[in-house]
C-alpha cells in the first residue's frame, strides 16, 4: 500500500479559542481558570502565613525572651519600636510584593492564553 497524503476523509474537530473556551465555561476553560486561581490562592495562602507569623510571632518572642523586651531602641522599648512603627511599613511593602506577584501571575495567564490561541490559529 501506497500512501501519497493525508486523509481527505477524517473530520477535523474545530478548535475554538480558548478565550471562547473560558467565556463558555467548557471542560478546558475551567481548567485554564482553575490554574490562575489555584496559583493566585497559593500566593495569598503563603503571604497570610508570613504576615501572621510575623504578626503573631513578635509578641510571642517577646514573651518567651523578656530580655528582647526590656530593650531599647532611641529611648523606646523595642517592642513599642517593632510594633507600633516599623511593622506597617513592612506590611505595606509586603502588600506592594503581593501585588506585583499577583499581577505577574495574571500577565503569565494571559500569555498562556495567548500562545494557546496563536498555536491553534497555526494548525492547518
């Protein structure tokens, strides 16, 4: 047998994009969805530990180790120093973090999307 090309008769499933694949809220946009949420769900669990560690960590410290506690900074004990100024700072730079990971995440989704699109629009 002889074969000089592809099969004229096979029925070609059409592909649709995956945008329209999440609009339409198929099996396959589903997926795609769950993966951004799933990734930014793991960014925020992770960034809620750290910040609740620190948090709730600090005071912890200075319970178990009274001499941290007795410490100055500036003629203010060091507890008042770490808590009541230099943690909203942090906090807002951790916020800053977040944000620029979480719009990372959201432009790699995106450029996932896109490539998925592109590749299809390529098969003959």
């Amino acid at each position: 047998m002889l074969v000089t090309g592809p099969r004229t008769r096979a029925v070609r499933r059409p592909r649709y994009p995956v945008t329209r694949e999440i609009d339409e809220q198929t099996g396959l946009g589903e997926a795609y969805m769950r993966s951004l949420v799933r990734t930014q769900l793991r960014l925020a669990a992770g960034l809620c530990l750290v910040l609740g560690a620190v948090a709730f960590g600090l005071p912890l410290l200075f319970e178990v180790f009274p001499a941290v506690r007795e410490q100055e900074v500036l003629g203010a004990p060091l507890p008042w120093v770490l808590l009541g100024g230099l943690i909203y700072p942090w906090f807002v730079g951790v916020g800053w973090w977040y944000v620029r990971q979480a719009e990372r995440n959201e432009d790699d989704f995106a450029e996932l999307v896109d490539r998925s699109e592109r590749s299809a629009a390529e098969e003959p």
